[in-house]
C-alpha cells in the first residue's frame, strides 16, 4: 500500500478522502497533519480525528497545523459544510486528542526521514506546505509525489467566478509551491475536474445512504448540508467531492483519462485572487504541474461505493 501523509482542513468532502485512504487497500496512512480552511484548525483536527476513529486508523497521528493564512485574514467556508464543517449533524466528540507536534515540524521530519518513500496528498489551503518549504527549499524533491487538491484550470471557481477555495484561500501559499514543484512530481487535481466527473446525483445519494454501513452512512449525512449548498448555488445536479477525487488520483491513477502538464501560477490581485494563471503559449517556462483534467467517473463511484460499503475493525 502507499505509505501516505495526509495535509487537510477536515470538512465534510476532507473527510471522505480519509475514509478512501484509510479504509481502503491501497493506502496506508503514516500522519494526518491539519490546517485551518473550510473550518478552524480545531474543527478540522476535531473532524480528522473523528473520521480516522470511524475507518480504523484511530492509531493514526494528527497534528494540528497553522491557525491562518501566511498573509491573508482567515476566511471558512461554513456556509458550505455547516458551522462543524460536518453538516451539523451532531456527530460525538473523538476519543482522543491531537498528537504532539506542529504539523510543519511534521512535514519537515517525516519527509526527511523517509526521503522519497512518501506521497503527499493536500486538501485544503497549502498553508503548512509552504510555511514547510519556506524552512527547506528542497521538501517537494523528498517526497514520492505530491497531490493537492487546488484551483480550477477551466478558470469555474466556487468562491469567486474563476477562484477555487483552497487556492483562493492562501493564495500566497499556492504561489509558493507552485513556484517549487515540478510536473513530475506535482499533480494538481482542481475543482474543475470534480464538478465534471464527481458530481454525487440524487441517484448517488440514495445509493450511497442504502449501502447501509456505518462509513456509507456517515458519508451521506455529513454531506447533505453541501447537498443543499450545490442545488441552490452551483447548479450542479448534485454536490461533487473534490478531496476525494484528489485522493483517488493519488491511491488509483489508473482512473485519469486526461491530464496536462502545465506552467501555472496564481493571481494574487484584488479581483483575480486565487485565480490559476496557465500559461499555454509556446515560449511558456517548463510545466511545473500536471494538472489532472479527467476521471473516470463510473470507476471513481465504484471504488468510493466499495470502501463505503465496508465495515473496519479496530
Ligand atoms: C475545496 O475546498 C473545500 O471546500 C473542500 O474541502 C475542498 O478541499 C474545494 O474547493
Ligand atoms: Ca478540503
């Protein structure tokens, strides 16, 4: 399985990543490191920490992470996952608390101890990423691969008409580790693509809630505040679950049917905040990223049904 470190602001869809990468064969999930973004970094520790207990990984660390953006005020996106970032559905406290450790010093460490053994998958405001990378230069080459889950390449945003939240977020982060990566070993898996090939329909819904099990059921319910979210903003013909189409990529790249590398930075200005800036010409500077374009959506679903329809122990 992938040795895997988890980078997250735990919310509803954060949480269904986790479930696919600790329940499911294909991961195996050394640390959960969390940031603040969709909720306050003790929300998502909170939210990370509850979902690991649920999948069987309530030995996994999490390490709670920075409490900010590097520069800009914090902004959640509560209106979205309700004010617990979970839908609001009343779910218990976990057993246990956070782990010792910043997760900056987290990131540094284990990515030194382990140099190229492990992958990195991102999934909300790449703060600590880059508050990591700001104390060593070299951190993106110690990893196997990296993911994030950031921006939208068809410039479609959710927070603004063509900004993304995580990268709209902390934009300044985003920057920083776009201007570090490189496309072999940086993938970018946007808004774009989940709003394309994981839109969760009404018929997916009940499919999901019907499969009865503990995981599949707390998947529907946490979900359902952005279920009403996506029907009355997006336009969408359901909610769509951008972290977990970032962690399928990581855990079965097999599911990518199109991808492009790419030279992107972001737009930092007033009015273009967080917008991804792709530069397709021919004089372009190397590719930085690959940027994921297309999942197979019926292989996406069957793998999200199946971890959901098991029950783990321990
Ligand atoms: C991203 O922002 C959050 O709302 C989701 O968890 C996801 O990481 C989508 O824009
Ligand atoms: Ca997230």
């Amino acid at each position: 399985a992938l040795p895997l470190l988890i980078d997250t602001d735990t919310g509803s869809d954060d949480a269904v990543a986790l479930l696919l990468a600790v329940a499911g064969d294909a991961g195996d999930v050394r640390a959960v490191t969390t940031v603040a973004g969709n909720v306050p970094l003790a929300t998502a520790t909170r939210n990370a920490l509850i979902t690991l207990e649920l999948a069987g990984g309530a030995a996994i660390p999490v390490h709670p992470g920075c409490d900010r953006p590097l520069i800009r005020p914090p902004s959640t996106a509560q209106h979205v996952h309700g004010q617990d970032g979970m839908g609001d559905v009343g779910l218990p406290g976990p057993a246990r608390g956070p782990a010792d450790g910043h997760a900056v010093d987290v990131l540094l460490a284990l990515s030194r101890r382990h140099p190229g053994e492990l992958t990195l998958v991102t999934l909300g405001p790449l703060t600590n990423v880059a508050a990591a990378l700001f104390r060593d230069r070299e951190l993106l080459t110690r990893f196997r691969h990296v993911y994030c889950m950031a921006g939208a390449a068809d410039l479609c945003g959710n927070v603004s008409p063509t900004a993304e939240f995580n990268v709209w977020a902390d934009p300044e982060a985003a920057r920083a580790v776009l201007r570090a990566a490189t496309a072999d070993r940086v993938t970018w898996i946007g808004w774009d693509v989940s709003r394309r090939d994981a839109v969760m329909t009404p018929g997916d819904q009940r499919r999901l809630e019907g499969l009865g099990t503990p995981m599949a059921v707390f998947a529907h319910r946490i979900n359902r505040a952005v279920a009403d979210w996506a029907r009355d903003v997006t336009g969408l013909a359901g909610y769509d679950l951008p972290d977990p189409v970032a962690m399928a990529v990581a855990l079965w790249p097999e599911l990518v049917v199109e991808r492009e590398p790419a030279h992107v930075d972001v737009a930092l200005g007033d009015e273009t905040r967080g917008q991804l800036v792709i530069d397709r010409r021919r004089a372009a500077p190397p590719p930085n990223v690959t940027l994921v374009r297309r999942v197979d959506e019926p292989g996406f679903k069957r793998l999200l049904f199946d971890v959901c329809a098991r029950t783990p122990t321990a």
